[in-house]
C-alpha cells in the first residue's frame, strides 16, 4: 500500500492526463499506479494526497468519516467576527448548507512565492484565516468565504486528517504512513466515547509522518 504527500503547485490539474496539454500530476509523480485523494482545484495549491489502495482511498475522501482538511485562505478585506462566527456556524451555498467550519485569523504565513502573483486592489488589505472543513465540495472554501463577503485570493490546503505539508516545497513529494489515518480514527472514537472496537484494524505503532 503507498501514500504519497504532494504539494500541488498552482496552475496544475489533479488528474494525470489532460487533452489541453495542461500541466498535470504526471509532470510530478513518477509512480502511474495511484490515484489522487479527492481533487484540489488548479488555481489552489497545497497538500494533494494519493494512493494505489481504494479503501484507503475512500477512508480520506469519503464526507462521512469527516476527516478534517486544513487550508489558509488570504482574502480581500479584514473579516470581522461576525463573519468568522457566520463560516463557524456554517453558510449556506447554492448547494445546500455547509458543516461548520473551524475558522480564526492568522497571520502571514511563510509560504513559497505565487508564480504568478495574486491580484490585489492596492486600496484593500488583505488578511489571512485558517479554515478547517469535514466535506469536499466543488471550491467550498473560495464560495464559503465570498459568501460572508470576503473573496479568496490565495487558497493553500497544509492539512488532510493527520498528514501536513511539513516542509514539501511546491511539486515535491514523500511517501508517508499510511497507518496514521487509522490511528487518528482510533483516538477519535476513544475521545467520543469508544465504537466498535472489534472492527477496528490494529496498526502497528503511533509514529508520526506527512
């Protein structure tokens, strides 16, 4: 079983092929045999995941295991509290409300540079939050944000369930412990008050990865 941690650049597709002749996750990856994590679209950049096991593959993606994705989102304005308490509450989208989010405001983060800058009117700052979300729809973050009246310039996921950029530098990858996400499950059900334990698979220690 591989897992590989990707940090997606901008402007790549997360597909392997593309008739446009669009860069693709196949000017990056050697390996031909796994298969991308859900989808991160092409003008956002971060953490990409993918594996040739498709339960493990389903455990990541799946919304109703919930596993939380982290993104830093840089956005026009300042958003108030109001705003923020709105994304935590959940917001409702043309499909329907969304989950609550986890949201505060950061500061810059020390990310690679863009190729190409973000526009920016120069007469509006723009200010940084960290969203952590449990579903997967199509641009949720960038339609979430626009929809508390505070576009997205700049989308980067640092985070899926357990696994994190952790120094991967724009188009780099490494294999990690596929085990982690079971593991997290695990402490997960413990800390809600247990599950079925007897189907749980047991992994084979606690070490950290990703």
């Amino acid at each position: 079983m591989s897992l590989i941690a990707f940090n997606k650049p901008f402007n790549v597709l997360t597909q392997f092929t593309d008739a446009a002749g669009r860069a693709t996750l196949a000017n990056y990856i050697a390996q031909r045999n796994v298969y991308p994590v859900g989808r991160l679209d092409r003008d956002s950049e971060g953490l990409v995941l993918l594996t040739d096991d498709g339960r493990l593959k389903q455990r990541l993606s799946d919304p109703r295991f919930k596993v939380p994705k982290t993104y830093w989102a840089q956005v026009e304005g300042e958003p108030t509290q109001a705003a923020l308490n709105l994304l935590r509450r959940g917001v409702t989208l043309s499909d329907g409300p969304t989950r609550p989010a986890l949201v505060r405001r950061i500061a810059g983060p020390r990310l690679w540079p863009r190729d190409p800058p973000i526009r920016f009117r120069k007469s509006i700052p723009t200010s940084w939050i960290e969203l952590v979300i449990t579903e997967g729809r199509n641009r949720q973050v960038r339609r979430m944000t626009a929809a508390v009246g505070y576009p997205t310039l700049r989308l980067v996921r640092v985070a899926i369930g357990p696994y994190r950029l952790d120094g991967l530098l724009p188009g780099e990858s490494r294999e990690v412990d596929s085990t982690l996400v079971e593991s997290a499950h695990d402490l997960e059900a413990q800390r809600r008050g247990g599950g079925d334990h007897r189907t749980r698979r047991k992994v084979s220690d606690g070490r950290r990865g990703g």
